[in-house]
C-alpha cells in the first residue's frame, strides 16, 4: 500500500538490526546496499575497509529511481539511511505527495551517542565510521528538524502504521457497488429501489466510476454529494487518476476520458477543486469484519489475504493479481487461502461473465453495465446474508460505436476583442489604433487564470483592422506554482524530448512591424511609451546597425512576427543575476496570431545569426519523465552554477511546445534579499516576523552590514539595487567568507 516509512539515525544506532528484527527488508532500499553494488569496499589511510563514499550521486540518483517505480505501483517502501537533513525528507515529501503516499519517520535520534557510538564499535568493520562522523551527525539533528507532514513514531510504535480490519457491526447494512462506469440511470434506479441514501447503512464503491458511460457528468455530481459523509467508502479503479489529471489541468494518456469524459465534464462545468478533494478522499482498499466475517473489498481482487495487508501493493488491489483472465483462479485461490469466515468482493475483471457470486466466499460486480449489463451490488446484513441486486442499464452505447471529440469552432479576434474586456482581470490601454492586453494585478496576485488572462500577457491588438499587432507569450508558470504544474502533473503533461533554455535576467522586449508609420513598432509587455519600452529602442539602435533594424522590420512585415526579446540593462534596470555588460537576447519569433504559435529553435536560430542577433541559449535536452525529474533536483540543489556562473533559471519547453519555468536558488535568495534590503535601509531593521526567514549564516551575515546603510546621512547616496549591494558586501571581511555563495 501507498505507505512510505523513513528512518533517521546516526550510523551505528541500530536501524538495519531494527528492520531485519521487524522483517521488512523485503520492502527497504538502503543507500548502502547500493554503495555496495556500485563498488568493493575501499581500504583507509589506518588500514581498515569501509565502505565506500566517492559514487554518492549514482547511489542517490539510483536510489531515487527505484523509489519512483515502486511508488508507481503503490509498494510499502522502508528507506534506510540516515535522512538527518530537511531538505532530503522535503524531496521524499514532495514524491509522497505525487503519488499519494502516507509517509511517516522512524525516529531513532534520541538514542544516546555514547550508545550509539558503542555499537558502532560492534558492528562488521566495513560498515563502522569515525566518532566524529557520528558527533557531527547528532550535531546536525539538532538542527535540521522533520518536515510538518510527516507523522514520527518511535522504533517501538511500529504497529501504528499497519492497516486493521476496522468493525463496522454499528451499520444496518453494508452495500458494495460494483463498477459504474458514468451510468447515473442504473445508479439512481439501485438507491430509488433501496429508499434512498441511509446515514445507518455503510456504502462501498469499488471503483471505476468513469469513462465509457453517457452520463459521467452525473455520477461525479453524485459523488461529490456523498464523498464527505462517514458511511460512504469510495475505493480507487484503474480510471480514476484521470480525474485527478483533469482536476489539475492535466492531459491523460485515456483516450476515452480525454475525447468523451473530459467533455461531459467540462460541459457540466464541474468543480475541479471539489474533484481535487473528491479524490483525496478515495481509498485503495477497504478491509472490515461484520457479521461475524472480515471482508477484504478492492476494485480487482486479490488471491489471499496476508498477514499485514499494508505490504501489498496498491497496483495489485486496482489492477489484480496475475493476468487479466486469471480472475476465476484468483477467486478460488482465496477461498483455499483464506479462512471460513473471510470474504472477497472485487470488480474491474470479468473476461468469462462469471455471475455475481463467484464461488462460496467471492462476489464479482463487473457486469458489463456501460454496455448495457448490469450494475451489480451486493448487501451484507448483521445476521451474515449476502443479497446480489442486479440493475439493468437502458443507457449505454454500442462498444464498436467510434469515439468522436466535440468540434469547438475558433474565435475572431473581434471575438476575442469582445471577450477581453468582458473580463474584469484584464486591462486594456489604448495607444492610437492599437490596444495593450494585460492581465491585472489581482489576477496575479488571486491567480485567475482563465482563457483570456493567460492570452492577456503582451498582446497587442489593432483594433480598427481587428489583427493581432504585436505578442509575446501566453502566460506560463513556475513549476510548482500551479496544480497543473507541479512534479506529479507534469509527468502526465510533458511530453519528450524536452529542452531547458537559459532564463536570462531582464525585461522582456517586443519588436514587431507597426503599420501605421511602416516602422518598428517597440514596447514591452504593457506599454509601449513607457521607460523601458524607451531604454529597449536605444539599446536596439546601440547593438544593431540601422540596416539590422531595416532588415528586421522587413522581416517582421512579411512575415507578420513579432521579435521577441530578453533586455538586460545593468544601468537604468539591474535585476538580481549581475552581467559584465548590458545584454539583448532574441528569446523567440512568435507569429503575430491570437493562436500562440512561434517559429521553431532551429529556423530562430537561422534568422538571428544571419541578422547577426544573440539568441537564448538551449542548456539541456531531457529524453524521458526520469531525466527531467533527476535533473529538476540537480540544479535546484543549493550549490548549482550553470557552466560555472549564476543564472536566473530555465524555461522548459516539451515536444508539444508546452512551457513552464524554473527559477533557482541563488536566484530567489537574492530576490529575498533584496526586500529585505530595502526595509532595512529605510527603517534600519527589519520587522521580527520576516527575521525568522533569514535561516543562513550568509542571510543573517548580509542583513547585520546592510542594516547599517540606514545610518548613511544621506539615503539618496545609498545604492538600491541588489547586484551593487551585494558586490559591496562581499568586499567586506564578513562578506569575504561568502563570496563564492
């Protein structure tokens, strides 16, 4: 089951004694074994072996790599090392919370070191480490806390982790439904027959209650009426994680949720967040005795019921154990397996049509009911009688009936006009014939994203002749910053290859063809008149010969493009990264059209060096979902220079054109930084609340020198910007000791 279990203690506390006394190391990843597999141990400078240290990055990468294969089946996992650093606990956090794990720590910190120490003595040499590996590592526990999130029990409460058959005798009945499928008809007509929903009664689904229906719509309203009450279990199938995918704005690999399913959805405009919370709520299995008799209830069925239930893996429990037609087998298997007063109810399986009852102990509610079967249920009452209920579904389509998606026509731009300034999160700002589209600061800060917020982002349209006059982007996000981009939706929106561009640090830049006065037309992302579209024009004419910018705005005309720029002005508007010298990078050529759509790396490449323009700089090709996610927790590490010097971040862009960015560490501690800057110049301190933040020695070094520019006579004197601060605080002793940070 989705559980993951970390223990953290020293080297020589008894970790692995603990799992091999408690039989879990069918179920542990230990970074050792692997340091083990990656080299024979090494002789040290005293004679002894240990066990080698020098291949840490392969034994943390491949380490991380078998955590995600078994968390995408769902398996129990023990990770055993020494996890003394919130940072590492954050990166199995932020996995758990991917996969929708239950993770808890194993604490064994409060073993005193001489204990510790002692059996480290003990232990085979190869595996013993100095005293003051261990002193340092107590040192750093008292430092570096667990992460909020992650339950800590005692080596002794064990037990608390493990799933147990809960007695739910206080209901009047217990209900299972079998697979729905998106048919509300059957659904409704089993609850009308029933008299309704019954807080006494106990209600279990089993799964798959989506795709392949007509009225998939209805059954989600349904279930989000009922998800929250006590007595209603909701179990997970193999379609259920599409909803999750939609919810967050992702793309499934389910050809019939995203051409049918999704549809209904949206049509019905279903509450995304509400599906977010819907399935939070469902469970991977539900494990009970009633009526004298335990039941194990899953959506495909298992062929035992083992001593600890939390060892089995979730992909068994949704997908089934052995193959798709082994289902009679496994029903019979159960009943060899288990005792006379254990029952099995599963669906999802019925390749021979078996009837509801499979056997004594075994009931099978996959009846075909999407394509005109039956939706089968079954009743539990306190005096052990099961009753199979069987309702026909009149609703349904042919199977061989061919999937077609609703046809949406496209907008005009008047369209498109209309609904722009229809929308109170966009701001229009008139400039002669052409208007600016932005999107407000409320839509920023409240983040409504919606159709036209995302397109009201440096777009430029002339009104009187209804076209598209200038763009840049359609707005795109940080990773993380949506749901639709964090690290467990990504894996389902990406596609590969995908590249990572150097995010240089400027303001961004628009150059297109301006009809009016047959010349370039030159703006930024809002204003067109304003100081930086004035300091992008005179950097333009500084860089660029006057037949560049000729050539340029032909090209622009003919072609009815926008050049899309990065400005880096270190006098008139230094940001945080520092450049020797002011800078333009030509970012993109995007096609002046309501549609975002851009010439390709190569054929922007083509025309910037024939202009003789500097372009982005691609940094990273990523083949797979595994070489992007190892690669993410490269360079976000604090330590990470890009070709030995800092950059703001990445733009990653997939094989299908799709955009998120990455801003990294040096980056945002300076941009931190640089607020606090401000506040302690002005004021001379900082308020007490935001100290808490300043967690480093750099921080805390660099806040205590500029604090005391306050005391300057003249502030007016005082520098502002973050890249001369920071150059003169590392000219102090304090700020020597950091120079390279």
């Amino acid at each position: 089951m989705r559980v993951l279990l970390l223990l953290r203690g020293s080297a020589g506390c008894g970790k692995s004694t603990w799992i091999e006394q408690n039989g879990l190391k069918n179920y542990t990843l230990c970074a050792d074994d692997i340091r083990m597999l990656c080299s024979s141990p090494v002789m040290t400078v005293s004679g002894k072996e240990a066990i080698n240290q020098a291949n840490d990055n392969v034994v943390w990468g491949t380490l991380f790599k078998l955590l995600e294969l078994r968390m995408q089946n769902g398996e129990f996992t023990v990770i055993d090392a020494t996890n003394s650093k919130t940072s590492e606990m954050n990166r199995y956090k932020e996995l758990c919370d991917a996969y929708k794990y239950r993770i808890y720590c194993v604490d064994f910190t409060d073993i005193p070191i001489e204990v510790t120490k002692e059996r480290n003595r003990m232990r085979p040499e190869v595996k013993q480490v100095p005293d003051e590996a261990i002193e340092k590592m107590y040192a750093r526990f008292q430092t570096q806390k667990i992460p909020s999130g992650i339950t800590v029990i005692k080596p002794d409460e064990l037990y608390r982790i493990w799933m147990k058959p809960l007695d739910v005798s206080e209901y009047k009945k217990v209900h299972h439904i079998g697979d729905i499928h998106g048919c509300y008809t059957a659904l409704k007509e089993y609850f009308d027959r029933e008299g309704g929903f019954k807080d006494d009664e106990l209600y279990i689904f089993c799964g798959d209650f989506i795709d392949r229906g007509l009225e998939n719509a209805d059954v989600v309203r349904f279930l989000l009426s009922i998800y929250h009450k006590p007595n209603v279990w909701l179990l997970e199938g193999n379609h259920e994680r599409w909803l999750w995918v939609w919810a967050n704005d992702g793309v499934s690999s389910s050809k019939d949720f995203e051409l049918v399913t999704k549809t209904e959805l949206d049509d019905a405009k279903i509450n995304k967040k509400l599906v977010r919370q819907l399935y939070r709520k469902i469970g991977q299995c539900a494990y009970y005795t009633y009526a004298g008799n335990t039941y194990i209830v899953t959506h495909a069925g298992l062929s035992n019921i083992p001593a600890n239930i939390t060892t089995v893996a979730t992909s068994q429990m949704i997908k089934g154990v052995g193959n798709y037609n082994d289902v009679e087998a496994v029903s019979n298997s159960f009943v060899a397996n288990t005792p006379a007063n254990c029952y099995q109810i599963h669906g999802h399986r019925n390749t021979k049509r078996l009837p509801t009852q499979v056997n004594e102990r075994v009931f099978n509610l996959e009846g075909q009911v999407e394509f005109g079967g039956h939706l089968r249920c079954v009743q539990v009452t306190p005096d052990g009688v099961h009753t199979v209920v069987e309702i026909k579904n009149n609703v349904f389509k042919e199977r061989e009936e061919p999937v077609k998606p609703t046809a949406h026509g496209e907008q005009s731009v008047g369209d498109v006009i209309i609904a722009l300034r229809q929308n109170k999160y966009v701001q229009e700002k008139r400039y002669g014939n052409i208007s600016s589209f932005n999107f407000t600061k409320t839509a920023f800060y409240d983040k409504v994203w919606d159709e036209q917020t995302t397109k009201a982002r440096g777009l430029y349209i002339d009104i009187a002749r209804q076209k598209v006059a200038a763009r840049a982007y359609d707005k795109f996000f940080n990773i993380n910053e949506r749901p639709e981009t964090k690290l467990d939706m990504l894996q389902h929106r990406m596609a590969f290859p995908a590249v990572a561009y150097v995010k240089e640090n400027g303001y961004l830049g628009i150059v297109s063809y301006g009809a009016d006065e047959d010349s370039l037309f030159i703006t930024t992302k809002s204003n067109p008149e304003g100081d930086f579209a004035v300091w992008l024009r005179e950097m333009l004419q500084r860089k660029y010969s006057e037949a560049t910018l000729e050539k340029i705005k032909e090209h622009c005309k003919e072609h009815d493009v926008s050049f899309v720029f990065e400005c880096v002005d270190m006098k008139n508007d230094p940001h945080i990264i520092e450049y020797d010298e002011d800078k333009l990078f030509l970012l993109d050529i995007v096609y002046n059209d309501m549609n975002y759509r851009k010439y390709s790396f190569e054929e922007m490449c083509a025309v910037a060096n024939e202009f003789g323009l500097v372009h982005k700089e691609k940094a990273y090709v990523l083949e797979s979902w595994q070489d992007f996610f190892d690669w993410y927790y490269t360079v976000t590490n604090e330590d990470y220079k890009y070709n030995n010097h800092h950059i703001e971040g990445f733009v990653i862009e997939d094989a299908n054109g799709y955009m998120v960015k990455l801003k990294l560490h040096y980056y945002n501690f300076w941009k931190f930084m640089r607020s606090i800057s401000h506040e302690a110049i002005r004021k001379g301190y900082i308020d007490r609340q935001r100290t808490s933040a300043l967690t480093s020695a750099i921080a805390n070094q660099y806040y205590g020198w500029v604090k005391t520019l306050h005391d300057v006579e003249d502030l007016s004197t005082v520098p502002k910007d973050i890249c001369t601060l920071r150059r003169l605080f590392f000219e102090t002793e304090a700020g020597k000791l950091f120079k390279d940070e």
